[in-house]
C-alpha cells in the first residue's frame, strides 16, 4: 500500500454509533444519519481480491493526492472491511465502495452509483466483474466518476450543514453588493468590502477560512484563461488583503505547485475552476485556494467567487474542501 489505512474498524463504529441508529432496514434511510468522518470511504469485498492486483488497483484510486495543496494528502481516509463483516452497525458508512468478482455470475466490468440506500445523503458505488482484469478495465473507465461520485456527496453534506446554519447577514451582503447567492456557513462572520468586491472570514488565528467575491469587466475570452484569471486576482488582493506587515500582501504563487485550471460546466453556466497555492508577499503565510470564474453576459462582466485556507499546523485537504462547498451552492443573478 501507498499509505497505512488511516482509521481503523473501531473508530468508525463509534462514529457512527454516536451519530445514528440503525435498525438495519433500507426504509431507514429517512431517518438515519450517515456515519464516519468526511472523506472516509469503505472499501467492502472479498480479502483475496483486495489484496491481489485488483484490490491495489482499487486502493491506488482513492489513494491518489489531492491536487494544489502544499504538502500531500490522499483523496480520501479508506477503510478495508470483509464482506462478512459488513453488518448492520456499518451500514450507515457515508461513503461505500463494494467489489464482487466472480465469473459465473458477471460476464464483464461494470460500476453501478447508487445513493441514499440505508442513510440520507449516502453515497454507494457497486463494481461487479468476472475477473480481476475486468474489474480494472472498468474502474479505470470510470475513475473520474467515482471520484467525483464522493466528493459532489461530500459537498452536499456541507451545503446543507451550511443552509441549517447560515450567516444570513453574509448572505445578504453578497446579494446586496454583487447579486450573488450562495449558502455561507455561519462561522464565516467576518466581512470586508471593497468596489464590486467581498472578502468574508472566519477570522481565526489558527484555521483561517475565507471567501472572495468580486465582478471585473468583461474584456473577451482571454478574461476566462488561467493567466488572466490570475492576474486580476493579484491586482485586488494586493489592494484589499495586505500581510501583516508593511508592504506584504495575498498574492498566487507559482514556483513551489504552479496553479492549473480547468473548464467546466456548472448549472449549465461555462466556467473556469483554478486550483493552487496562495502566498504572503515578503512573509512566510500561505494556503490552497481553488476559485470558479463566471460570465456574466447581462451585465457584460466576469464573476469570481473563491474559497482559500490558512492553517500552518494542521492538514488542509477537509477544510479546503469544506469551505470550497460554498462555491458549489454559487448562483448569479
């Protein structure tokens, strides 16, 4: 293995012992809560396999490092367990990962996505194959899937944390001020505003977790490249973000993990998701961010909404992660 699995059988018993009681049915799933730490995933199947190429194949897929962070975490915590051992104290496991090989009753790879089985917002992912190569063949074409399969669930669970515990006052500022709407989580309570610019904060001296807002003017489609996405980005945050000491402010940096985007399609909205590493001019402080560039055609301008973490003594891929849900819940008015 890459790594040692992270959390043992006994601690996610009790997780979810603590958080939910399971009668064992699947109707339970209207009243039962998931159960384990974000990112963790079950992994449920035969040991022979698991240990065999297929199995590593299979581990070496959650196992993989999360992109832009400074130092390297997996994607996900996973949790091995024998299907004999799949009892009805697990069943509320968050996310699950079962695998079957067996030749007399599956006639090629396939994986199957399932949701909300034996508690809400459960996410399940099901690969059945006839042998050990199929079962590759089909993990390795559905990678990305499974993948985002568990961390769009995992986002969900943060936007409805977020929409029971919500900063309305925050929300209303980035109506107010950039016709923006997203579910802001209640420990972001801090607020600095700036032209057609919003900085919000949990303000804390040891996780910092923050989210930028702010509309520039349109100025084609170079507007929505890496380059130019970066580039007005350090222009504000040199203005509206200074350091803590004189002449030190947030800017991107590109030397240590160079900062990559992607193009994607969100609520049916183009848009360009940039993933890496922010610093402190002339200071030791920095963090991931990850921001989501927008069109917005009425008004002929560019949207911009980012999530960035500052938290030297601790791991960064859960808060990241957390605080970049709020970008998932964007809508633009």
């Amino acid at each position: 293995m890459a790594r040692r699995i992270l959390f043992t059988l006994f601690s996610v018993v009790a997780s979810i012992t603590i958080f939910s009681s399971c009668s064992g049915k699947d109707n339970s799933m209207f009243t039962v809560t998931v159960g384990g730490n974000a990112y963790d995933v079950m992994v449920v199947g035969e040991e022979r396999v698991w240990k065999e190429e297929a199995g590593r194949f299979l581990y070496d897929l959650l196992d993989e490092d999360m992109p832009g962070l400074p130092q390297a975490e997996p994607l996900f915590n996973i949790i091995y367990l024998k299907t004999r051992d799949f009892t009805d104290i697990v069943k509320p496991m968050r996310n699950l990962v079962f695998f079957e090989v067996d030749s007399l009753k599956f006639t090629q790879g396939k994986v199957k996505f399932t949701k909300d089985r034996w508690a809400r917002t459960q996410a399940i992912v099901t690969v059945t194959a006839p042998n050990q190569a199929e079962m590759m063949r089909a993990l390795n074409e559905k990678k990305k899937a499974i993948v985002d399969f568990f961390v769009d669930s995992e986002c969900e669970r943060s936007i409805l944390y977020f929409k029971r515990y919500a900063n309305l006052e925050g929300m209303k500022l980035l109506h107010d001020k950039l016709g923006l709407r997203v579910a802001l989580p209640n420990f972001i309570n801090k607020s600095k505003v700036g032209e057609n610019f919003v900085w919000l904060s949990n303000g804390s001296v040891d996780v910092r977790m923050d989210i930028l807002a702010y509309r520039t003017p349109y100025g084609g489609k170079k507007d929505m490249g890496l380059d130019r996405i970066l580039e007005k980005r350090d222009s504000l945050t040199k203005i509206y973000i200074p350091g803590p000491s004189e002449g030190s402010y947030m800017c991107v940096e590109h030397e240590v993990i160079p900062p990559v985007d992607r193009h994607i399609l969100y609520k049916g909205k183009k848009c360009t998701e940039v993933r890496g590493l922010w610093r402190t001019e002339n200071e030791f402080m920095g963090g991931p961010f990850v921001s989501r560039t927008f069109i917005d055609s009425l008004k002929n301008e560019t949207v911009t909404v980012e999530a960035f973490v500052y938290a030297p003594q601790h791991k960064k891929r859960n808060k990241i992660r957390q605080v970049e849900s709020v970008l998932h819940s964007l809508e633009i008015e």
